[in-house]
C-alpha cells in the first residue's frame, strides 16, 4: 500500500484547479490530472485520505477508457511515468498510478447520467411523481429494480452544491439539437457496454456520469469514467430488489457520518481508522473485480 495522498503541490507548474479529489495543472497543450486519496461526503472533504482511493480512481479509468475507445475518443495522452515532464520526475513514485496526461478539451457544460436501475434520487423522484427526471417509468416499481431501458438523465456541473437535473430540451438549448443527441446516444452506448461487461465480472453498475469535451471537432471522453465514486456499483451475488443494495462506493462513509449524526456543517469529523481500511477495501474491491487484476503494487 502507498503513502496516502491528500494534497499535491508543484510550484514550477500552473494549477489549473483543485477539486474535491483531482488536481489539474497546466502543460500547456494537455494538463496533469492527480487524483488524490481525498473522499469528500455531503459536499465536504473529509480530514482522512483513504490509503490506495486515488490509484484506484485513476487506474480503474484509465482500464475503461482503453475498453471502450471503440465507442467514442478520449482524453488520455498518457499514466507511465516515463512520459512525466521532466521536472516532474522527482515526483515519480508519488505519482505513479495517480495521474494522467490528458489533452486539453472546452469541456460540454453537462453532465452526462445515465440510470439503469431505481435507486438514490431517482427512487426518491419515483416515488413521488412516477417519473424520473420527468422521463414517465411503469407503475409499481420496486427501489433498486432495474428499469424497463437505461435513462439519459442529465444534470448541470455544478461549481458548489449539488448538480440539477435538467431536460433533454435545456441540454439541446445549452449545446445545440445535435451534440445533444450525440452525447445522449454516446453516454447510452457507453453504460450499455459496461454494463454488460461489469456484470459478467460479479458488478452491477447501477447508474454513472459522463463528462465530454471537443477538440478539433471530436467530441471526447474526459474527466473520470466509471470509478466507485461516479458510479453506483453493487455486488451482483447480493443484488435482492425491493431495498436499498450494499455498493463499493462511498456510501459506506456517508453512512458511518449519519451514525455519529453530524450535521453536515463544520467542523468536519475525522474517519475512524477501521472505516478508513473498510473503505479503502471497498474501492480496491471494485478494481480488481472490474479488471480482473490486482491494483499494481
């Protein structure tokens, strides 16, 4: 297990952003993306780094943009630290495994939410109105059942706060009828394929997001894909519609915050050690069923 990661700094760079997990500097024509051990729950990030988190995240997408560069282009130059700018290479062995070289792209101000099965805000919408996002789904479903087709649910990218689910309609006014139905028609492809594929391996892949951008006319995949953390991922062999479904993302941790009754206000409490390590093997869990590998030493 390596050192845990919370915090990157490298002067002779241009930070570009820090986020709750990524940090992105500028390398000219493509950025350095780090993603740290950092788990942020309830619109914070937490004291505690989770030992391997960001490797996982990092390493877990890299696996699925190479799997399905068939569908649609993507944003990765390079993970192998032979390729690092030189004045990075003092910083190798922190590094490895945790960055990517990407090109840079005008990111599409959407995100890109595909829905499989009922869970999470879509129960809570269902159960309300019979509808998710506004999209009418088959009285009496149960939560966690898996939906008649997968759903394009799209949302905003929100700087602070939570995303808002907006129409397909706002996504055509935000980017044009026909990069609308493109992303929708790729982010459908996408989450048909891994779901499949995942599903063969033991996961169910409840829902995802999707970020794309364009350069030079092609429209890429970016950001993260498919990782514990913008996916809901559930153990197939415990799948029992009906409830609420055990998953390997972070959910666990929101969970252990709930026990304890914070408040969701600072100040911001500090993980246990033993939910540190549940955690820390949930997300390693999820690599090494997904790929069928052990996280790279």
């Amino acid at each position: 297990m390596r050192p845990v990661v919370t915090r990157t700094d490298f002067p002779e760079l241009e930070l570009l952003s820090r986020g709750k997990v990524r940090d992105m500097y500028d390398l000219g024509d493509e950025v350095l993306i780090v993603v740290t051990d950092r788990i942020s729950a309830f619109d914070h990030v937490l004291p505690n780094g989770i030992p391997d988190k960001g490797r996982v995240l990092n390493l877990l997408s890299d696996f699925w943009f190479k799997k399905m560069g068939h569908i649609v282009k993507n944003q990765v130059v390079s993970v192998d630290t032979a390729d690092l700018p030189s004045p990075l290479c003092p910083q190798k062995d922190m590094l490895d495994g945790r960055f990517t070289l990407a090109k840079k792209a005008k990111m599409l101000p959407v995100e890109c939410v595909v829905r499989g099965y009922l869970s999470g805000s879509g129960w809570n919408d269902y159960k309300k109105t019979g509808a998710v996002c506004g999209i009418p789904l088959p009285a009496g479903l149960r939560e966690s059942d898996r939906l008649p087709e997968p759903i394009f649910t799209p949302s905003t990218k929100a700087e602070t706060g939570h995303d808002e689910n907006i129409s397909f309609d706002k996504v055509a006014g935000l980017i044009g009828k026909d990069m609308a139905e493109k992303v929708r028609d790729t982010t459908l492809s996408l989450y048909a394929f891994a779901r499949d594929y995942a599903r063969d391996r033991g996961i169910i892949i409840a829902d995802t997001k999707f970020e794309f951008g364009l350069r030079d006319g092609d429209l890429l995949l970016c950001d993260e894909v498919l990782t514990p953390d913008s996916s809901r991922f559930w153990p197939a062999g415990l799948y029992e519609p009906g409830k609420g479904q055990p998953s390997f993302d972070k959910q666990f941790v929101r969970d252990y915050l709930l026990s304890i009754k914070w408040n969701k206000e600072p100040p911001i409490p500090a993980l246990p050690e033993e939910i540190v390590a549940k955690t820390s093997n949930k997300y390693r869990d999820a690599f090494e069923r997904v790929t069928g590998a052990p996280l790279p030493k």
